[in-house]
C-alpha cells in the first residue's frame, strides 16, 4: 500500500460526522476567523489563518467527499495527496494549531476547523509522523502502569518527602498525603510537587476523605490524537478509582486532562462512568462555599489576574469556579479582557510546549498574551493548566514582563488559615 | 415555441426540474452525512444542549456576542444586507410566478431596493478577496465564481422587476435555474450545512455549559 | 567491572514535567550508546517519569538518588 492510499484509509477511519459537516461546502472562506487565531495575529502569515490551515487537509478530504471536487478539483480547490502534503499538515497540525477553539466561535457557519487539525494529528501519528517527544511521553504513562512494582518505590518515597512539606506547613503532623487508599475522592495530580503539596493542603485543610492516584492526569495520547494510546491511559486511573470505591474523581490542574477525563474518555468508552468526575477548580470552590476553609485574601496583596486554559474554559465549560477562588484568597483581582469564552490561548497548548523544537515559535505565538497580561497591570498571573504555566512563565522571562505565576490550588494554599 | 410557452417553460417546468434536482442532491447529502458516526456526549451535561443549539443558531442574529461581527459590526452589516438580498431574490422567483397580483409597482421597488445593496457588497466582497493576501490565497475558482454568478442572478432580478421585459424576465429564471442545478456542488451549499453544523456545535458547547454564557 | 562513561551533565534544577524529560530525550540523542547523562533535578517528577520514559524508550537508568531535595541520576542510552 503507498503512502497515499495509507493516508486516505487513516482518514476514513476518522472521518465523523463532526469532520464531514466540517470538511465539505460549510466554509465559505470568508475569512472572519483569520483575525480570531493567536498564531495568525502574531505572525501575519496568511498560512496561519484558521482557514487556510484547515484548507490543508480539506482540500484532500474534498477530493474523496465532494462530488464537484472529485470531477474539477481545481475548480474548488481539491487536490490529491502528496508526500510533501504531509510535512504541511505537521506544520498545520501541530507546530500551527493549539486546537484551542477560538476559531470555531467566531466561525459565522460553525467550522469546526480543530476537528479537522486533529483529525490530521491521528494521521500523522499513524504515518509515523507526529512529533516524537510527544509519543515517547504517552508510552511512557503506560509505561508507568507496566512497571509499577519498580515505580511505586520511587512514588511512595516522593509522597513521603512531599508530605513531610505539608505537615510542617500546616503545623500539624497528623496531615497526610494518602495513596491508592479507599476514599471517597480520587485526585489525579501531575508528576510535579506543585499539583501534589498545595492539593495535599487544601484537602486536609477541609479534612477531605481522599487518597492521591499513583498515576498523572496528563494524557499526551490525545495530543498526538492515538485514542487507543490514551484510552490505556485513562484505563489505568479508571481501574484504581474501582479500586479504591471513589465516589468522585478530581483531576488536578491540568487543562487538556479534565477534557479528557471529564468529556472525551466517556464518548472513548461508550458511557458514563460510575464516579462524578470534577476539576480541582471546582472542588476548591465547593470548600471555601461550604466554609470548610479558612482565609486569609491578605496573603496574597499583589494585583492578580486569571487566564482560562482553554481546554478548562472554552472546551471544558469552567468559568466562574476559578474566579471565585481566587477573588476568596487575593485582595485584588483583575480580569483579563478579552477572557471566559473569548479569551486567547497562551500558545503553549496542545503538546507545544514539550516541543522544543519550536520554542521560538511558541514564544513568539504567545504575542497576544503577553499583551494581555501587561494590560492587566497585573503582578501575578494565575492559570489552571500545567501548559499554560509553563508557556506564560517563559513569556514573563523573556518578555519581562515582572510577574509571577502560579496554579489556582498553591494561590489559594498560600491564603490558607489552618486552626 | 412563442415567446408566452417559452416564458411558461422557465417560469414552470424548468424550475420544476431544477428545484426538484435540488432537493434530491441535498437529500443524498443529507442521508450522507446523517450515516456517519456521531460522537455524541457521554458524560451527565453541565448545561443545556438545547439552549445551546439554540445559541448556537441565534448568535448569527446577535452581533454583540461574538467578537467576529462585534469588531467589525461593517462586516456583519454588509453581510446581513448580502443575505437579505439573497433572500429576496429567491423570495421573488416564486412570488413573481406564483402570486403576480402582489407585485405592484411599490413592491417591485421594495424588493429592487432590497436586492440592490448585495450587488455593491459582492463587488466589495470580490474585492477584498483580490486585494487581501490572507483570502487571496484560500480563495479557489469556485469562490469567484459563485460571487460573480450571484452578482448576475441579483443584476437580472432587479432588471426582471424593474424593467419586466420578456429577455430580463427569462434571463431572471434560466439563471435560477443554472444555479439551482449548480448550488449543491459549490461552496454556496453553505446555507444547509450550516443547519447540521450549528447545531453540532451549538449541541456541545450547550451541554458543557459554555455557551450561553452567563 | 564495567567503567561508566559520562558524556553529558545536564543541569534540570528548577523544570517542572515534562520539560526534565524532554530534555533527556533530546540529550540521549547525542551521546554515544553505550555512554550516560547524569543530572541533577529538584522536581519530585522527575522520581516517576525518568524511569518511566527509560522503561518505554529502551534505554537504561542507571542510578537515581535523593538527597537534599536535589534529585540526582543517570542514564545509559543503550541503541
């Protein structure tokens, strides 16, 4: 089979109803998403518009689905596929898409041009031809899994150090840090200290019957679109909530997870699952409405402002929770304009950020964040999502913009009163 | 055949068929489309599906609540006038035929009146796609095309009103007709996809609680 | 007894995850098989996805130890 005909057999499995309404006659390529995309208005390139990306994959998927495009593809624009077609849509795909939606809601039509990049993303993955590093961290979750008796060691032995922050923290050495344990709440942070301690705090602050997942919320399978790939990768964390009979499942901050453990897995696995899933975000503002926290808005003084991941607030639906998080543990609060719904993405999103390959790149997509941001005249910058930190600590540095940044939970843990 | 059969035929039967070969390719599409699998959403909703669908179809009209049309509320002007144009001249074709005691003098004008902004916002939109290198280069032969074809339906409805010669009058219909026959290929299909993708994504956005937005 | 032969040394103190093993991946890449990277890193993370990364991309961690807060390792790249 050549490449071509691989290509066309990897979108056919793919091609949905979603991608079909999407990949035909519904863009008029009028051109009112052009000035809606990061990426373009950072770069001016006509190839960055949402529409000229998505034209790239469009133009083969009209050569099979479209009738006139299969009689005059020049005519509409179609053409058949070329090897070189392939190293465009990487640059499309992934290097030039975060997938963060924006487009789609200033869309007059509702093309819904990321189904159609992430749809390619599958197919690049399948070719082999979807950013290393990106695979080598989703088979390194599984691997997890499959080593764990050799890596279990290592996790207690991180716990049992992270715990020992928390108890002096609270001065209390009766705090704790329980694992895989049976609770009610299973919290699936990330690898890093910074989605474990501050989580760890509030849980034990609002003396939470919880235990921490041996495994990490982030699933770097939806980024290279291998849904067979990240459905193993939720399987693991689905299997310790049985075990451990969680009622509900809080994944930790972490954007492109709870879509996914919130949104996608139940379509991936056909149902809903037998445990309410719910962001950390929420779970944060259930405690401080329920009074089981204590705070103290002085401890954070300085001028803060909040950025919506966008796979939490235009893909994920949580707007208000975060908001009201941080209004209860800062003295002041500045919002970012636009923000919720419109706002724009970091440009870190969607595996860009391990990339490092296009570092220059992202830095230079994050243009309109930055610009974001100094309006605020904010001197911290909150965010719920590990990519977002990532991209919006770089930005800060390079840009100087003379800020700090945190995650939602260590901003409120820092506001804590423990009795 | 005299020129009152003639007027009968594109007025009737060529309409006929042409309307009636429409709805069949839309139709196939339709069944086409439905038969793909659908991800549909899982988990318990955050919001309503159906105030989203609703949103989702109602926020072309509200041009306050999406930054595309709110910051460039020009735009969305010529492209509702577009639109009114393009419905009133397809409006017209039947009210013409079917209902000639209705078009008086005054309504002809109206709907002139109604058509004639589409033709100056067609050349500006014909325009900005030569002049702008961001839709110059998404811009295929199809594009053009069904701006200038349409340029010419609204042209010959304004003569056919105004003027309500045997030539304009037929020329109204036989390019009607030729873009009947033509319009479920091309990109000016949008208008029924728009129902199925609108209501997708209205759909999502509505059951995850994004929009509406409170 | 076989000798270990450090090529490279990288410095990872203060990088969140993934970014220590994105720049594992990139390292291994440019030593020798047969040869290590030792560094040094202050994110627990690391404890969990060092060896996890090794495990699935066939290369060998050859030591990882804590002491301090500053996480100290090596890895072989075995092909």
């Amino acid at each position: 089979m050549d490449t071509r005909e691989k290509v066309i057999q990897e979108l056919d499995k793919r091609y949905n109803r979603l991608v079909g309404t999407s990949a035909t006659n519904l863009c008029t390529h009028c051109g009112w998403c052009i000035e809606s995309c990061h990426i373009f208005k950072a770069t001016g390139n006509p190839e960055h518009s949402p529409v000229a990306k998505a034209e790239k994959v469009r133009r083969v998927l009209k050569r099979k689905h479209d009738w006139l495009s299969r009689l005059f593809p020049k005519w509409t624009g179609a053409k058949d596929l070329t090897e070189s077609d392939l190293d465009e849509w990487i640059e499309a795909a992934f290097k030039n898409c975060t997938l963060c939606e924006r487009c789609v809601i200033n869309c007059p039509m509702g093309v819904e041009t990321p189904q159609i990049l992430a749809t390619a993303r599958g197919v690049l993955t399948a070719m082999g031809k979807s950013p290393e590093i990106l695979n080598q961290l989703t088979d390194a979750a599984i691997a997890r899994e499959e080593n764990m008796e050799m890596m279990e060691g290592f996790f207690r032995k991180q716990i049992a150090n992270l715990e020992k922050q928390v108890q002096e923290r609270m001065n209390d050495s009766n705090a704790r840090i329980p694992v895989s344990e049976e609770a009610d709440i299973l919290y699936v942070p990330l690898s890093g200290a910074h989605t474990m301690v501050p989580a760890a705090l509030i849980f034990n602050a609002a003396k939470a019957n919880w235990t921490m997942s041996l495994f990490e919320a982030s699933n770097y399978g939806v980024f290279v679109a291998d849904i067979p790939k990240a459905k193993k990768v939720v399987e693991r964390v689905l299997k310790e909530a049985k075990k451990v009979k969680a009622k509900t499942l809080v994944v930790t901050e972490c954007g492109h997870a709870y879509g996914v453990l919130k949104w996608e897995a139940p379509k991936w696995f056909g149902k809903q699952f037998d445990f309410e899933v719910k962001s950390l975000l929420e779970v944060m503002n259930d405690y401080i409405q329920e009074g089981k926290i204590v705070l103290d808005p002085s401890k954070n003084s300085e001028p803060v402002t909040y950025h919506d991941p966008c796979n939490i607030g235009r893909k994920g639906g949580i707007f208000e929770e975060p908001r009201n998080v941080i209004q209860a543990s800062s003295k002041e609060y500045k919002e970012m304009t636009p923000s919720k719904v419109e706002n724009f993405c970091c440009g870190g999103g969607s595996g860009m950020v391990a990339c490092s390959e296009w570092t220059e790149d992202r830095l230079l997509y994050g243009t309109v964040k930055v610009e974001q941001i100094k309006k605020t005249n904010a001197k911290k910058v909150v965010t719920a999502c590990d990519n977002c930190l990532h991209q919006i600590k770089e930005l800060g540095e390079k840009n100087n913009l003379n800020i700090s940044v945190s995650n939602v939970s260590e901003h409120l843990a820092n506001a804590l009163v423990f009795s | 055949m005299d020129s009152q059969s003639f007027m009968h035929f594109v007025e009737y039967e060529l309409q006929a068929i042409a309307i009636t070969w429409m709805v069949v390719m839309y139709t196939i599409k339709a069944v086409q489309l439905s038969r793909l699998p659908m991800p549909w959403e899982k988990e318990k909703p955050k919001g309503s599906g159906a105030k989203g669908i609703l949103r989702s179809y109602g926020s072309i009209f509200m041009p306050w609540s999406v930054e595309s049309s709110r910051k460039h509320m020009g735009r969305w002007i010529g492209f509702s006038l577009y639109h009114v144009g393009c419905l009133v001249a397809i409006v017209n074709t039947f009210t013409y035929t079917f209902t000639p005691g209705m078009m008086t003098p005054t309504v002809k004008i109206v709907f002139s009146a109604l058509i004639a902004p589409a033709i100056f916002i067609g050349f500006i939109k014909f325009y900005n796609r030569l002049s702008r290198p961001e839709l110059r280069h998404i811009s295929t032969p199809d594009d053009y095309f069904s701006l200038l074809s349409l340029q010419l339906f609204f042209f010959t409805g304004i003569m056919a009103l105004l003027l309500d010669t045997v030539f304009w009058r037929s020329s109204y219909y036989i390019i009607t007709a030729a873009f009947l026959f033509y319009v479920p290929f091309s990109k000016i299909s949008h208008y029924i996809y728009f129902f199925f993708a609108r209501f997708l994504t209205g759909k999502r956005y509505g059951w995850r609680g994004i929009i509406p937005q409170k | 007894m076989s000798t270990i032969n450090i090529e490279k040394v990288l410095d990872l103190k203060g990088l969140l995850c993934p970014i220590p093993v994105v720049k594992i991946s990139n390292a291994i890449k440019e030593i020798e098989p047969g040869n290590v990277i030792e560094a040094t890193a202050t994110d627990p993370g690391v404890m969990m996805d060092i060896p996890a990364w090794c495990a699935s991309t066939g290369n060998e961690l050859d030591s990882m130890e804590e002491a301090g807060g500053v996480i100290t390792f090596r890895v072989k790249r075995l092909k």
